[in-house]
C-alpha cells in the first residue's frame, strides 16, 4: 500500500501569537512545526511501516506552501516519510490547500490518504473532508487506532461519549487525532542524514479560488486578575461561585 | 430561504448541543428574516423533536434510513446537500464536534459554499458575511468573511447558550436518495461509555493533574463531580499515564471544552492544556505553586494542597446544597 500524509508547517504550540496591523500574523522569530496531529499520523505510518514491511510499500510527505516549509518536510524526511513532495503556493483557505492536494493525487494512486484533524495555527478542521470529497472518496474522521492486517485496515474512530469500530473501501481520506499513536517519533541522528538524500519534490500550483477571506485578527481581551481565597477557608470559595460567579 | 441546523441525538435524546444550535439558529434566522428548519437522522420521538420548537426551529425534518443508522460521510452530506436544496437554505450549521467536523467540509465542497469553523459568534454582518472564529487554540480570534451564496458554519460548544423562543411544531419526513458508491465505510461495532456525563456536554467539569499525585486519589475529585453534577477531566500526562481514560483528556490534543465551570486540581496551567479550557466561563485553580501559570488564566484560585482543599469544598457544597 501507499500511504500520502498531508503535513501542514505551522507556529509552535508555544508561541506568543501577535499580528501586524491585526491583519496578518506576525511570524517574526517564530519556530515553525510539524502539525502536532499530522505527526502523530506519520508516526503510526512509519510504525506499520516498520513492523509491516510488506504491508507498506511506500510513505509520502505532502504540503501546500512556500519554500520556508522545506525545513518542515526535512524532518518529516528524518522522521522516516521515503519521500517529500511541496506544492508552491500560499494558500488563502483551507478549500485552497484541499483543492491542491486534490489536483496532485487525482494523477498518483495512493491507498490510503492522512491528514491531521485541524491545523493548530487557524484550527480548520477542514482539509481531511474537503479533500475527500472533491476526490469522492470515502472519508473517516476522529480516528484514534489505525492498523494493517493483511491488506485490510483496522480503524477506530471516537464519537462523543464512546468509540467505533469501522471498515472502508480503499483508497480513503483517514483524519487523525490524538490516540493513533503515544508520542511522535523523534529524528534520529540516522535519519536526519540520510534526510539529505532524499527526495523533495517542488510542484507549481494548479489555479484556483477561495472561498473565504480572513478579514481580521484580535487578540482575547485580558482577563481580570485571578481572586485569590485562603486555603483554610474554602467555604469562601464556594460562596463566590454561588453568590457572585453564579456558575453552582 | 432558511436557516437549517443538523442536530444530534443520542439514543433517541437530542445532546444539549443540539439545543444551542437551534437556539443560535433563531438568532441568525432573525437577521436574515427568515426561518430555522432542523434536520434529525435517525429515530426520535415526536415528544423529543417537539423539543427543537421550544428553541426555536419552525420546521423539523426527520430521517429514518437503515444507511444512516452509523455515520457514514460520504451518505449524510448526500443527504443534506439534498435537504438543503429542497429547503433552499442560504445558512447550514452544525455543532463543532467530532461530527460536525467530519461531514461540514465535505458539505462545503459538495455545494461550492464557504465554511467557517469553530465559530463563537452570531455573524457581524450579513451582507457580506462576516463571522467570528477562534485561532491559535483560542490565543486569537478571527473575522472571516464567505463570499459564496451558501453559508456553513460550526458552532463552538457553549459559545452561545440556550435561548427559548417557542415556534408552531411543524414536523415533516424525508426519504433521500442513496447509492452504493455512498456506501463505501461500515461501522461494525459501536462501544459507548455509559453512565458518565459527556465532557464536552458538561456545564461544570472537574479536572485532575499531576498534582492529584496518582490514580488513588480521584475519589474526592469524582465525589465533587457528582455532587456539582460535573463531569471529570484530566491533563495530558495523567491520560498518557493511564491514571485515567484517554478520553477525559484536554487540552490542545485533547478535547476543547467550554464550560460555564472548569475546577482545575492540580494542573500547572500549560499553554497546550489551556488551549482546551481557556474559552470556560469561569476558571477555579487549586494548586501549591503561586506561580503556577494556570492562576493566570484563573477567576478563582486557591494556593494550597490540593489533596487537603478538596475535601473542604465537597463539605462547602454540601452546605450549600442543604440550604438551598
Ligand atoms: C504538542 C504538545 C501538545 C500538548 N497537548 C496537551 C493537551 O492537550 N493537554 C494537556 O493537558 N497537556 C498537553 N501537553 C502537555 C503540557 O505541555 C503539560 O506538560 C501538561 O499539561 C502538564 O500537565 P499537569 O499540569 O497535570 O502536570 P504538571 O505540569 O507536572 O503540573 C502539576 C501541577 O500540580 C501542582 N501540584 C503538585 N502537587 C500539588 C498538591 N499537593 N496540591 C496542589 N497542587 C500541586 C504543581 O505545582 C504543578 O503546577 C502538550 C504538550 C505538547 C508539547
Ligand atoms: N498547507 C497544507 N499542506 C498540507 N496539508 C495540510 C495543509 N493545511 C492543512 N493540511 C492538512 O489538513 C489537516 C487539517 O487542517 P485544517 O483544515 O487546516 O485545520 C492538517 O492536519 C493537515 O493534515
């Protein structure tokens, strides 16, 4: 089988997030990642990989963006991804990046297609079902346990207050959240050799429009400062959140 | 033109959710002058749906299909495309969990309509159409405006309320098309956790860390929880742990949640755990170290054992409890 992962290159999940003229994002200085949840989907690709040789014929790295994400794909690379490939264009909505991503696998044929469940940057949660459906296929998301026996996948996907077993035809759109695997895999020293070396694939941009316009960016107003109550008297406590939160 | 809403029941009852969403549609309808329709899969009694009215909904579509019975994507966007069509619908929303999540972008792509997610917010303006989202994890907010004809939209859970506004019960069915080339995914086995309250459908929830020291020392935080009527979180470390399932975890790369209470016990207050809490109405933090970051985000705080706190406030509220 061949696997695609859809990797987005986004801020650390630590950065102070600041605008310019509260229209733009300010990326002055900051570290950029891989999607917390698209590495996690390319850690259990490489771990079936790994364990499964024959299951996995192949696994590829995939982003929409401009040159600054190669570093991105790089790790993607020394994390264990055969090959990258980085589609050059800035893409003004989450339809923009489906509809790319579309354009370039409508020509391969890839079995099975990851993305991660949202972007943490703009927090979509689109692109996994965008793309599925401009492609028809079938698409599963909120999956917490991906596997391969045989040549058939075992998938579980969580629902509010339970979980589900599933079955799909192939080729599918898997979205991923957190469960599919503990932690990412980290680069070893090996594999951020032999990175180098692989390929990284830079594709022109079919044309095409968005749907939306982010027109503005805020920043939540500051909070009140934090009312302390003394430990030895907590019944306090509980008479604010009665009397003045009204929240008990 | 409509405003048409997809609720969702939970064996037969409709979540919490579901009410806010119809409640929130009300709000949008009036703007545009116009009507909520509800859409219902699945079966539910006459006595639940009527329910939809009371918040709101002028028209309820039900559907009953053996093929919907589990949710398949490719089938309830078919669907829905369909309704919205029959409805002539100019706004859809759905709610901003797992499966608003999972059909709301095929939706978009199947009628060339905008979608914006995690939504805190009735629109700005309708003409154009501009609305309010979080970013960042709720470090930010964004106004995002749709530039095509049909709108959709998920709402972020408890990011408006409940809203009553009685409407004539008006209940119709609907018989969609389907076809095997919808059919592609199964679900073969469903495994659903009873008896606890839903996280992301509680009002009040309290959360456990590693400052709760391990697993034996949930009692006191369960024994709040049922007295408040809460449900029960944790931080991520005490998930991965196994202190606790998998699925009380938030955070970031856990469950978003919005409470109108969060009660952190224990947590530090890390910027990836806020991500998850921090849009909570209110924010109680117990913990020994007065620099914690979590008394930042704080209404409430309390610098003190966590183990010796608690058992003090499950006595305060039972004094409440037996006053009121
Ligand atoms: C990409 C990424 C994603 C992440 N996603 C999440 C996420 O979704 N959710 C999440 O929670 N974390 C997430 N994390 C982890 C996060 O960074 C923190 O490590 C984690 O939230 C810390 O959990 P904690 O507060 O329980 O533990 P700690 O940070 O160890 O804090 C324990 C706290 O308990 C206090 N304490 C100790 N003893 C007592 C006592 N007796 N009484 C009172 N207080 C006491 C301490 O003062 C301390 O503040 C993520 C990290 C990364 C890198
Ligand atoms: N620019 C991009 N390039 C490649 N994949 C992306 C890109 N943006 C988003 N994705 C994928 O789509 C998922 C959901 O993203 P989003 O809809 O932006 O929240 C991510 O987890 C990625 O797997």
């Amino acid at each position: 089988m061949k696997i695609l992962v859809c990797i987005n290159n986004v801020p650390d999940t630590t950065t102070k997030i600041k605008f310019v003229n509260n229209t733009a994002f300010d990326s002055n200085g900051v570290q950029w990642i891989i999607n917390p949840w698209d590495e996690l989907a390319l850690t259990r690709a490489i771990e079936i990989k790994e364990a499964q040789p024959s299951e996995i014929e192949n696994i590829t790295v995939i982003n929409v963006g401009l040159a600054e994400a190669e570093a991105t794909i790089r790790k993607a690379l020394a994390i264990g991804a055969d090959n990258g490939i980085r589609i050059n264009y800035d893409a003004k909505d989450s339809f923009a990046v489906a509809y790319q991503l579309a354009e370039y696998i409508k020509k391969e044929n890839y079995d099975i297609i990851l993305c991660g469940i949202e972007s943490s940057d703009y927090n979509g949660a689109n692109v996994g079902g965008m793309l599925s459906e401009i492609l028809e296929f079938p698409s599963v998301s909120s999956i917490s346990h991906l596997d391969i026996k045989e040549g058939k996948l075992i998938l579980k996907r969580e629902i509010d207050g339970g979980q589900e077993t599933l079955s799909t035809q192939l080729p599918f759109v898997g979205i991923v959240q957190k469960g599919i695997t503990k932690e990412p895999k980290i680069p070893s020293m090996r594999g951020i050799m032999t990175a180098r070396t692989k390929q990284l694939l830079v594709i022109e941009a079919a044309s095409c429009e968005s749907l939306t316009d982010f027109i503005e960016f805020e920043l939540p107003k500051p909070k009140a400062a934090c009312k302390k109550i003394d430990p030895e008297n907590v019944r306090e406590l509980v008479q604010l959140l009665h009397n003045e939160a009204k929240v008990i | 033109m409509s405003v048409l809403i997809y609720t969702e029941n939970w064996d037969g009852k409709f979540k919490k959710l579901s009410f806010e969403l119809v409640s929130y549609a009300k709000e949008v309808a009036k703007k545009l002058n116009t009507t909520v329709t509800a859409l219902s899969i699945g079966n539910v009694e006459e006595t639940e749906l009527k329910k939809l009215s009371i918040y709101g909904a002028n028209k309820i579509i039900t559907v009953t299909n053996a093929n919907l019975s589990g949710l398949n994507n490719q089938a309830y966007t078919s669907v829905i495309a369909e309704i919205t069509v029959k409805e002539n619908a100019s706004v859809i929303a759905f709610a901003h969990n797992n499966t608003g999540k999972a059909i709301a972008p095929r939706l978009s792509v199947k009628l060339k309509a905008g979608l914006v997610t995690a939504v805190v917010a009735t629109p700005i303006t309708t003409e154009p159409f501009v609305i309010a989202k979080k970013v960042f994890t709720s470090k930010a907010y964004a106004k995002v405006s749709i530039k095509s004809s049909i709108k959709i939209l998920t709402l972020l859970q408890n990011a408006y309320g409940l809203n009553e506004s009685p409407e004539a019960f008006n209940l119709e069915t609907f018989e969609p098309i389907l076809n095997e080339s919808m059919l592609k995914t199964t679900v073969l086995d469903v495994n659903k956790i009873s008896g606890k309250i839903l996280l992301t459908d509680a009002d009040i929830v309290v959360s456990g860390g590693r400052g709760m020291k391990g697993p034996e020392n949930w009692g006191p935080i369960e024994e709040l929880a049922s007295l408040l009527g809460a449900g029960t979180a944790c931080s991520r470390p005490v998930s991965d742990e196994g202190w606790r399932s998998h699925d009380e975890h938030t955070g970031q790369t856990g469950k978003i949640i919005a409470p109108t209470l969060y009660i952190a016990c224990g947590i530090s207050g890390a910027i990836q755990h806020l991500g998850g809490v921090s849009s909570s109405k209110c924010i109680v933090a117990i913990n020994k170290d007065p620099d914690a970051p979590i008394f930042e985000a704080a209404d409430y705080g309390i610098v003190g054992d966590v183990l010796k706190v608690l058992p003090d406030m499950i006595t305060a509220v039972k004094e409440l409890k037996a006053l009121s």
